[in-house]
C-alpha cells in the first residue's frame, strides 16, 4: 500500500521525503522492524518510541511517522503528526482494509463486567448461529482459538488485524472491551461502532500511568458514546448521565427502574447441581424469563446489557435464553464438571477485595459449606496476603492455603504471611503447599452441598516458580484427577 493512501485520514506534515512510495508494513515496535515498513513513534508514559527510530532506520524502515521535529535520515520519509497514536490507528484502519465496516461492532466499557458481558453476547449471538470474534482481557477470541494480549484493549494495530482476521474466518460480529485507557490512548479510534454499552462506574485506574483523577477516567469511558451509532446505557448507575454528556449516539437505557427501556425484577439466586446462577424476569423492549448460568445479583446486569444489544440483531427469543443459560466466562466464577452433589468454580480471584466480593457473593447462595482454596503471588507487597487469609478466613468454612505464582519467593513464607491474616480472625484452615495436591484434596473431601471455589489463577494456564512459567491448567487437573479416582474405584 502507498503511504499516501495510508495517511488519508491523518493530519500530517511531511518534514522529508515522498509520500508516494509503497509500504510493507505498519509498525510501532522498533523491534519488529522489517525493511520497507512506516515505523510509528509512540509517545508512552514510561517509554519514548522516538528513542528507537535510529535503531528502526537501521533495520531498514522506508518511512517515519513522528511527533518531534528535526528528524531526517537520507532515503527515509519523515511524517509529522500532533498525535503518533491517534495516526497509528488510523492508519491501521487503512491498512487492513476497513475492516469495522464488515462487521456488526460492539464496545463495552465500564469499571466492573465489560469482560463477561462480552462473552454473554458472544454466546447469544453465536448461538443464533452468528459468528462473534471478542477482544478483551481474555485475549482475542475467534472461533475455538485465543491470540494473547497485553492489555485488555491491545493496540490500534493488533484491533485492525484481528477484526480482519476475523471476518477472513467468517465471523459477522466483533465484542471488545473497551478500556478507560484503550480509549484514552486512541486504540479504538477509526471505528464508528455499531453498539456502544455502559455498565458502571466506580473508583480505579487513578495513577501516574493511568488517569490523574476520576473527572479524566470517567471523561475517557464518555468517549464511547461519542464514537458509536446507539448508546446502551445502565440507567441505575449513579454516573449514567454524566457518561452521555455530550454524546453523539441514540440513547437507550437498562436496569431495574421503571424508565430504563429495559426492566428486569424478580430476580432469584439459583443453585442446584452442576449450575449455579441466577433467575430474572424483563419487562419493556422485552419480555422474557431468563436463567443466567453466572452466580450473583450483578449478573442481572450484565445480562441486561446483553440482551439490550441482541435484540437489535434478527435472533429470536430462544437464542437469548440458550445463550444466557449457557455461559461461560473462563476463569470468573467459571463452573467446572465434577461427579457429587457439589459445586466447582474456577475464579481469578487474586487479592482481598475481588476475594471478598466472589465469596460474599457465594454466601448468599448458603452452601452447606464454603471452600476457598487459594495462595498469594510472590514478590508482591505482604500486606496483600494478610488481607487475602483475613477475608477467605472470615467467609470461608474452610480455607485451603496452597502455592500460586510463587516467583523468586519461597512458597512456605508466603503461606506463613497467609496463616498470618488467618489466625487474626480466627478462621478455619489446612496447608497443602503443591497446588495440585491441593484441588485433589478439596475434591476427595468434598461434601453435598458444598460450594468449592479455587481462587487466584482463573483464565491462567500457568505456574511461575523462579522465573520459569510452568504449563498448570486447573481444568485439565481436576479433570485428570476425577479420571484418577474414577480408575481407582472401578479396577479392571
């Protein structure tokens, strides 16, 4: 592709060179540099991407998106933006080809439930038979495949490409969250979304790196609603009408009061063998009755969000309903087969406030008993493993102290930190040091009734001990040890 038809919908001015010369690739880490390729230099909060384009000249970059002046290399274009990364998303968008305008789009942002949200409406569409690809902190997910990410919304770049590669495996719609900072940083500019939802607001991402403050945090979530067609909204949300201010897109709204567009009431907790969750009834833009395959009260809004979007789509009720009752989010609250009158969840639970919102949560379901097995990363501030053993001690019946990414520390001396904030209220535990030993242990003692969560690794297919990243997928463990058990009582 020409740099000129790259650049048609950058402001730029060219300090050196042609504009008229063919291009490879787009690339924004010097590293990746392959001869014929624009480099775009980014402008981080830690890292400078100017710094490297000496090194991107060497390795053979034909061009150079810039923001600084006074930057020409023989034989090299020089492009100079306001905003390298606002120029890489757009150039990206020309890149692949357009490639938002192919698909159904849909952004979700919002401090808590953007991740299992998405994966709602992925499993209401694709049960509608239409095919969804996701971005978000999971990964990039197309079809049965997940693409790792560094962050919950990637780069501009790797948007484009997986939306292409998306609609090159067949896909009609694409989910991606989009993130206070993933919006800040321009990561989804270029693309008009189709459906744009919000889920909540409350305190987080407020830093250095981050936001300054939470005017700046709930500004960036606002963008959303400035860059789509139809505007999802949960109206009982404290800050709904501050995340719509100014905004360019249709309004409609969510939630359990009587002007939402969307009503839900009479929601039950559920809980029976193999599925845990929660009941709820709508009422407005859709009447149904709907079962959520996700414990707690917070799922009903979520669902909400889903089944507001969805019903734009030519899907019928039964969809939404199969969909709903089907889904999984891997890793949050994340419900394993087992054999038994008793319930398995897999959680990313990894510090004492989402430890204490998964298991109060929980309780409210009144298991016969409550199980927490769990550990605490190493080379992580020991003030976050007294509160984890304080929390799981004081909600939990019984807590199972274990290993979790125990790094460059010694497993035994985050677990005397654990036992620490334990003993402080009294809670009732055991120490099984090896992970593996641990979930066999919370599956042979295992009784009716019980709700057992194994907290800390989630969507982890991973073990790290001294610097090395061990293959530990909790689902192929308890797996295997059922077939284990299975072997012993049924000897040939």
């Amino acid at each position: 592709m020409k740099l000129l038809e790259l650049m048609q919908k950058c402001d730029y001015i060219t300090d050196s060179g042609s504009i008229d010369v063919e291009i490879k690739d787009v690339i924004y880490d010097s590293r990746k540099v392959v001869p014929g390729c624009v480099f775009v230099a980014l402008k981080g909060y830690n890292v400078d991407g100017h710094k490297f384009i000496p090194d991107a000249v060497e390795r053979g970059a034909k061009a150079l998106v810039v923001e600084d002046t006074g930057i020409r290399y023989d034989g090299v274009t020089t492009i100079r933006v306001k905003d390298s990364r606002a120029a890489l998303a757009r150039m990206s968008v020309e890149y692949f080809g357009r490639p938002a305008e192919q698909l159904k789009t849909i952004a979700v942002t919002g401090t808590k439930g953007k991740t299992t949200t998405v994966a709602m409406i992925r499993s209401i569409l694709e049960t509608a038979g239409i095919k969804t690809g996701t971005i978000g902190t999971l990964g990039i997910l197309i079809g049965g495949r997940i693409y790792k990410t560094n962050n919950t919304t990637p780069e501009s770049y790797e948007i484009q490409q997986a939306m292409r590669r998306m609609i090159d495996e067949g896909c009609k719609a694409m989910v991606i969250e989009a993130s206070s900072l993933g919006l800040k940083w321009h990561r989804t500019d270029g693309i008009l979304f189709d459906y744009g939802i919000f889920t909540n607001f409350s305190s987080d991402h407020i830093g250095d790196s981050e936001h300054k403050d939470m005017a700046e945090y709930l500004a960036c979530k606002s963008l959303l609603f400035k860059r789509c067609k139809q505007g999802i909204i949960n109206i009982d949300d404290e800050n709904a009408e501050a995340i719509i201010e100014g905004h360019t897109c249709s309004i409609e709204t969510y939630g359990y009061s009587e002007n939402a567009d969307l009503v839900a009431h009479g929601d039950e907790l559920v809980a029976k063998s193999g599925f845990i969750g929660v009941h709820f009834k709508t009422t407005g833009a859709k009447e149904l009755d709907v079962d959520v395959a996700i414990p707690g009260r917070f799922s009903v809004y979520n669902a909400l969000a889903a089944i507001a979007v969805c019903r734009h789509f030519d899907i019928e009720d039964k969809d939404i309903l199969r969909g709903l009752s089907a889904v999984k989010v891997k890793g949050r609250v994340e419900v394993v087969p087992v054999p038994g009158s008793y319930t398995m969840l897999i959680d990313y639970a990894h510090n004492a406030v989402s430890m204490e919102n998964v298991l109060s949560t929980l309780r409210e379901y009144k298991p016969h008993r409550l199980i927490t097995m769990f550990g605490a990363g190493g080379n992580r501030p020991k003030s976050r493993r007294y509160e984890m053993g304080e929390v799981s001690g004081k909600l939990s019946d019984l807590s199972v102290v274990t290993e979790d990414n125990s790094r460059y520390e010694d497993v035994m001396d985050i677990i005397a930190d654990i036992k620490i904030g334990l003993d402080k209220v009294g809670g009732n535990y055991v120490v099984i040091p090896n992970r593996i030993d641990a979930i066999r242990y919370c599956i042979e003692n295992a009784e009716d009734g019980d709700i057992i969560v194994l907290a800390g690794k989630g969507h982890e297919d991973y073990q790290e001990i001294r610097g090395v990243k061990y293959h530990m997928d909790e689902r192929e463990i308890i797996a295997d040890i059922i077939d284990d058990r299975s072997d012993d009582e049924n000897p040939n």
